[in-house]
C-alpha cells in the first residue's frame, strides 16, 4: 500500500493553508497521521478537525470518559473496516 506524501505548504492553495496552520498553531501542534491525509480536501479537513478537536479537548465529559468514547468508537471503525478485508 502506497502511503500520501505530507503536502509541501509552499505548494498548498490557500485554504489548505488556512487548515494547515489551524491543526498546527491549536492544541494538537501538528499535522499528522489522518489529519495529513485530509488536507487535500480542505472542507473536509477542517471540520473533521474541528469535530476531533472538540471532542478531544473541549467535551463537557470528564477527561476519563472522553478518552474512553474515543477509543471506542474508534475500536469500533477498526473492527467493521477489518470485517471487509
């Protein structure tokens, strides 16, 4: 499987940009990983990390149970994207 190469920022449009500096300069500190990936669709990118964003650091739950959504949901995808291999 052949993996997306980061995208260069001084080859970025300027909302690829926009959501580059955004996940950069907030509390994740870079991109990386899916989030990477997401850039070339910008819409895309910028509210899933928005989405992601929330959920990991600014959900009314406390921080035990936020983490514990989060691995399971993400278990969850894991597992139902397995079953179609």
């Amino acid at each position: 499987m052949t993996h997306l190469l980061p995208l260069e920022t001084k080859l970025m449009t300027d909302q690829q940009t926009q959501v580059y500096d955004g996940i950069d300069f907030g509390p994740r500190g870079q991109v990386r990983g899916a989030l990477a990936a997401r850039q070339r669709q910008p819409d895309f990118a910028y509210k899933a990390q928005k989405l992601g964003q929330y959920c990991q650091y600014k959900s009314p739950l406390p921080a035990c149970l936020s983490e514990l959504s989060t691995l399971t949901t993400a278990r969850s995808g894991i597992n139902k994207t397995a079953d179609h291999f």
